[in-house]
C-alpha cells in the first residue's frame, strides 16, 4: 500500500526548496558598480556590451554578435537583416514560444508551421519541403528547451532551395550539434537573456553571425540606421534604437563565466533524472538526439501517458506533482491553437491562411502531454534530483492501484 499523496492530505515528498533563481554573486556586484562609476551607462560609451558581444560571439563559435534589448527584438532584426519583410513566408514549429511567429507578424510576414518530431520535440525535417512556396524567405527551428534542432536535415532543405536559416536559439546557450555551437550554423543566430533564462539579465538578446554582411546589417538595424565606422549623422537605412543597456552586458559577463559550470551539473542531474525516470512507467523524457554533443538544459521535457495513471490526465499529474513538492510546468500550447495566431492569420491573410492549422498531430499531443522540469532544478545536489524521481514513482503507484 502506498501512502496517501500529499494532494490527498498526505506528507509530501520534498519539502526542502530547490535551488533559488538567479544566481548571482560578487562578481555580478562589481561589474555593476563599475559600470555605475564609469558614467558610460549606454553602448555607445561604454564596453561592457562591446565585450560581451565578442565573449559571447566567440563562446557560440560565431565571429560577429549585436547584443539587443530582448530575444524577441533579436529575432525580429535578424529576419530584417534577411530582408523578410511584407507578405512573405517564414516557416517554424508549431511548437514554440509565441515570440518566433510574433517576430514574422511584427516585419510583416507571414509564418508557416510545420509538425514537430514526437521523440525530440523539435521541428521535424521531413515535413518542411511541402510546406515551401514561391513567398517563403527563411526557415526558422527552434531548439527547444536547449535541445539544438536536426540542423542536418533543415539546411539540407534549405540548401537545396536556396533559402537562409536563422537559428531561434533562445533556449540553447552552450548547446552544439555534431561538436559545432548552434547560432552560427545556420545563417543568423539569436539567444534571449531574459529572467528565467540559463543565463539572465532580466532582459536581453543577442544576434550571431559567420557572415559580415549579415552583422554589418543586423548592426546597422540595432543602431539608428548607422554603418560601421560612419558618421554620427550618417544614416543609410532606416532602422531602430534597439541598444542593450551597459547594466544588462556587466550582468551577463559575468553569468557567462558561470554558464560552463552550470551547464555541467545540469547534465549531470539530467542524465540521473533519465535514468530513475526509466523506472517510471507512463512518464517518457524527450529523446536526445545522438547529433547532439551538448545540451542546454533549459527545459528537461517529460511525455505524460495518462493510461499508467488510472486514466488521469497531465495536468492531474502536474497538480499532484507541485502538491509533493516539485515544482512543474505543462509548457507550450501549440501555437495553431493560440487565438492571438489564428486572428492575426485571419486579418491580415484571410481566412484561408487558417487551413492547415490543424495539421500538426504531433505539436497537439506534445501540447496535451508535456511535463517541463525547469533549469533551476537541474541545479540541486542528487537528492532533489532522487525527490523528482520518488515523488513521480509515488504518484504512478498511487494511480496505477
């Protein structure tokens, strides 16, 4: 007999907290208070972003970075810098933060979404080629959670077609595919540094590139218009103010110099996690592609298969599990059903581009099925981990009964 579940009145699992968020310490303090003595609070005098856009640039193997205030900015200047603009295409995931296609509507293009690969949750390759028309200017996957996308077979596509990737790698600091840092694998890169990022500021972005041309662009729309090494006054296209701040990059220095060793104790406790989940019957992590030579751990995704627990559903499961002291998520509602989606498509498209939302089986199961487990988790000694662990196989125990 098991004993009760703490939703039902009984003693939780954990009642010890997970590790707080952010981490942040001394060096953090003295990056700010030199930046505040300085008296150079902006980019343009300052050299914290400058050196934050070289450090982070080169931690992604990229050779050129623009820092922006937030991710979604990132993304919306990198699909300028690829002249998407009015009534064309760009085509993503279904499942993915609102932000990707919300960056397509803001320059004024439209965005496709293609199902997702059931293992890894990713964009699925092979669905992307039906998915091209003579509008579509960029194709856009998303790495999930830090889990770098199947960039094999998306340029694989986009090659054969001669169209640009730009990388959404919001979720994917530190993460490689087949040994290479992702961002710069394809044509553009952006990450975001908001607040419950694996490294924050609370907010800010940036956007890498291997190509000059692609920076020299993206640095022109970030700053005015401006050109490298031009005049104060010399504006050569029109762009935007969309500067980061000095107190964002001093910050982000020095998360940057913690990220290696986050990222190794997030591994550590993820590849733990897999391992005492394998006993779970029901509850099926996300599979990691064998391409991929590092992992973020921004999100450790968790299939939820409502027939190991008595019929009952995810978000029962979700709920019994915050009540034994683990703090979850159910994540992404596709965005096809986002009602914010479907009447943007419908006003500015007609209701025709409304015709294919429904063709995503796969993002609607991940979206009714999904469990995240959060990076600070991630972050605690191997008896938080173990608690995840006990407190899913009590929960199954329970249900199954």
């Amino acid at each position: 007999m098991t004993s009760p579940l703490a939703i039902d009145g009984g003693t939780p699992v954990r009642t010890e907290p997970f590790p707080s968020w952010p981490v942040f310490g001394q060096r953090e303090e003295d990056l700010l208070l030199e930046v505040l003595r300085s008296g150079n609070w902006g980019e343009l005098t300052g050299t914290m972003v400058a050196e934050l856009s070289r450090q982070f640039a080169a931690f992604q193997g990229a050779g050129y970075g623009v820092c922006v205030p937030n991710g979604t900015l990132a993304l919306e200047v990198a699909l300028e810098a690829l002249g998407v603009g009015h009534g064309d295409e760009i085509i993503t995931t279904a499942y993915t933060f609102i932000a990707t296609a919300g960056a397509a509507f803001t320059v004024g293009a439209r965005p496709i979404f293609v199902d997702i690969d059931p293992e890894t949750n990713m964009i699925d390759p092979s669905r992307i080629e039906a998915a091209i028309t003579p509008r579509t200017k960029a194709i856009v996957p998303v790495h999930i959670g830090g889990h770098p996308a199947d960039l094999d077979g998306v340029l694989d596509v986009a090659r054969r077609h001669g169209l640009p990737v730009l990388e959404d790698a919001c979720q994917a600091w530190g993460a490689a595919w087949k040994g290479t840092p992702v961002g710069a694998i394809g044509d553009l890169g952006c990450f975001s540094f908001q607040a419950s990022k694996n490294i924050n500021a609370g907010e800010g972005g940036i956007v890498v590139t291997n190509n000059r041309d692609h920076y020299e662009r993206v640095w022109s729309l970030h700053n005015v218009g401006r050109i490298p090494d031009g005049g104060w006054y010399q504006h050569e296209i029109l762009g935007r103010n969309l500067r980061m701040a000095e107190w964002n990059a001093a910050i982000l220095i020095a998360q940057l110099e913690r990220l290696p060793a986050m990222m190794a104790t997030r591994q550590r406790n993820a590849e733990r996690l897999i391992d005492g989940l394998a006993e779970v019957p029901g509850l099926n992590p996300t599979k990691v592609d064998e391409r991929v030579t590092s992992h973020a751990w921004h999100l450790f995704q968790i299939r939820h298969d409502p027939a190991s627990f008595g019929g009952r559903d995810r978000d029962s499961f979700i709920a019994a599990l915050i009540a034994e002291g683990i703090p979850c998520s159910a994540g992404y509602v596709p965005l096809t059903r986002q009602n914010a989606i479907q009447t943007t498509l419908r006003e500015r498209f007609g209701a025709d581009a409304l015709v294919n939302l429904a063709e995503v089986p796969h993002a609607d199961r991940a979206g009714d099925r999904t469990i995240w487990i959060h990076q600070h988790l991630l972050l605690g000694d191997d008896a938080a981990i173990d608690d995840i662990v006990a407190a899913c196989v009590k929960i199954q125990r329970a249900w199954a009964d």
